[in-house]
C-alpha cells in the first residue's frame, strides 16, 4: 500500500482530502491537494506520497495514458499524449521464466516512463498474448506460459497501486487501427496479427467487441476452410498447440508459412526467406506464396462473409509483404458471399506499434 501523508503546513497549504478507492473498493490513499506558494523553483500541484517520496497525481487534462505491450521476448511501454502520439517509449526483454519478475518489469516500466512525462498515477492498459477466462479471471492460452493460471490483472493492480486494463494484443493492434489508424472512420474492422502466432480483433463503433467467452476475434483456432480435396496438409491438417488440427494459425503464421515450404522442397528456411526468396524470383517460393495467399484469403473470406467488416487491417511481420494487399483480394472473391466486395484490406498504419499504442487506447482520450 501507499505511505501516504498529507503536504504539511508551511510548505505549501493543503486544501482538501480526497480518498481513492481501490479496484476492490478498499483504501488505496489519501491524497493532499496543494498549491505551492514559494516560486517556481518547487513543484506545486496535487500529490501523494510513496514510499516517502512526494509523487503527483496525474491531471485529466494532459491526455497522458500509458500503454505496455507484454511480449514474448520484450516487454514496451509508451506514454501517448493527449494528440495520441507517443510522447516516451522505453523496452526490456521480457523475463519468460518467472511470473514475478515479469510483474516487476512492468511497473519498473511503467514508472520509468511516467518519470519521463513528469505525470505519475497515469491510465495503464496492457496488451498480452491470450486472454481472461470469465471464470476464474486468470490469464489463459498466453505463449508465455508462465502467465497461465495466474491472477494477472489483481497481481498487476497491486504492483502498480491502480486500476489497470487488459486485452489480448490482437484487440489491442485491431483498437489502435480503428481509433486513429489506417481504418480510422471505420465502423465495424477486423484486425489480424500475422507473426509467429494468428490472432484477431474486432472493434465496432470504436469499441472492442471481446464477447460473452472472451475469445471475440479468434480466428486462428478456427479449421481452415474449404480445404483443398488435392492437398493432404489441408486435410486434416497439422497439428496445433492448442491440441486440434488444422487451425489456421499452423498456415498463416510465419511459422506455417516456413513449414509449408519445407513440407513442399525439404528446406529448412524461415518465413522471411521464403518472401525474400519469391520477390527475387524463386520459383519454389513463389509456388509458396500463392498457396499462403489463397489459405489467406479462405480465412480472411470466411470473416467476411460472417462478420462483413467494412476494413481488414493486417499487422505482424508478414503484413510487411507488399503483395498480399493486391493478391488476397483478387482470391477472396472465389469464397465471399455477395455479388459485391467493398472490404478494404489494409495495412496497420503503426506497425509494430500498433499494439502498445492500443494498450494505451484502452482508456479513451479525456
């Protein structure tokens, strides 16, 4: 909990308490409204106290929210002002075998970049692989296992002595997007992480839309549809971490991508040579290419034809490939329900950004 005192008198005069409350409705401080009176050499404003350090509260007006994007092998956090620009921005490698020390790098980032803006008690959002289990409220189906079972949002809160947000860094990237970002103006989007995972987002009318489970968005542990009857890696398919086969994520990830070149010519590349490969003009990877994009543009059909998006934004290393924004919806055409396609497929206007930015999207501009 906080150290908390009142600013005492002769420093400055202290007008008013406020008492916070806590997530869980308890005590979290009382907190000292004061206005400094002895020139502009010392700080004034409303404050608190932690761990005997004066620390102040962060004022509506700046706009300032702070954002961490929790990955698997770095950890981000940025704060956005209040024109949605990332005003500081700060990474470590994330510590993948301990929970704890996890914990503890996200609040070492979290106060670092709020020192950096000079604001302290700032929105925090978080953006992690996975998602809550309504059920129990712990964190479930991350790829950094670690994370898994645990009471992540309660634990954070704690660390961080505030209420804290969390989403799945697919709704994260797709918030971002929607907000200000290459589907800006949009009302209903789809967002997809195309990386060493497949996940997806859905915002309408600028709000995420995670569901009743939890799970809105997650497309990639869906079968891949309309297999084809000539292929048998489409049929039943590969195998996927999560214990059922076929998903798209096994094909559309950077790591599907990769497999199937290797399936098709015994070559052990990754992803990223196979697109480099195909632009220079292998004819192998060529062959690979098209058949990601057709697996591609069956998925990206399918979430069409259910949800009819009025924009697709793709994000994650394999957004990068300029081609696909052609290819994919030349292909769809085949597998959408309608006379008609106004869908626009896009690429994520922040990149590798767009999640961290998202994270701090959690809490709407004041």
């Amino acid at each position: 909990m906080l150290d908390v005192a009142a600013h005492r008198a002769g420093e400055s005069d202290a007008r008013g308490l406020l008492e916070l409350s806590g997530p869980t409705g308890g005590r979290l401080a009382r907190v000292a409204a004061a206005v400094n009176t002895r020139g502009p050499d010392r700080w004034s404003g409303p404050f608190y106290f932690v761990h005997g350090r004066r620390q102040p509260i962060a004022r509506e007006q700046s706009g300032f929210r702070v954002g961490v994007d929790l990955g698997g092998t770095k950890i981000e956090a940025v704060v956005l002002d209040g024109d949605s620009a990332i005003a500081v921005r700060h990474r470590l490698p994330t510590p993948r075998e301990s929970y704890d020390a996890i914990l503890d790098t996200i609040a070492q980032l979290v106060r670092r970049v709020e020192g950096e803006v000079g604001e302290a008690g700032l929105p925090v959002g978080i953006g992690t692989p996975g998602s809550l289990s309504p059920a129990t409220g712990r964190l479930r189906n991350s790829n950094t296992v670690v994370m898994n079972g645990q009471p992540f949002v309660e634990d954070i809160q704690q660390r961080l002595e505030r209420e804290v947000r969390i989403a799945n860094d697919a709704n994260c990237l797709t918030l971002s997007e929607a907000s200000d970002g290459a589907a800006a103006g949009c009302r209903v989007v789809f967002g997809v992480i195309l990386g060493t995972g497949c996940g997806g987002g859905v915002v309408v009318d600028g709000e995420l839309r995670a569901g009743a489970n939890g799970i809105g968005g997650e497309w990639g542990h869906n079968p891949l549809p309309w297999p084809a009857p000539d292929d048998p890696r489409e049929s039943p398919g590969h195998v996927c971490w999560c214990g059922r086969r076929g998903c798209m994520e096994t094909y559309l990830s950077g790591t599907g991508l990769a497999l199937e070149h290797r399936h098709r010519t015994g070559e052990e590349v990754t992803g990223r040579d196979v697109i480099e490969r195909a632009a220079a003009g292998d004819e192998a990877a060529l062959a690979t290419r098209e058949r990601y994009a057709s697996r591609l543009a069956r998925g990206l059909s399918s979430i069409i034809n259910l949800l009819d998006p009025d924009a697709i934004v793709l994000g994650g290393g394999l957004s990068n490939v300029d081609w696909l924004y052609a290819r994919v919806p030349e292909l769809w055409t085949q597998w959408v329900f309608s006379d008609v396609i106004h869908t626009r497929l896009l690429r994520a206007r922040y990149g590798d950004s767009s999640g961290v930015r998202g994270a701090a999207w959690l809490w709407p501009k004041s």
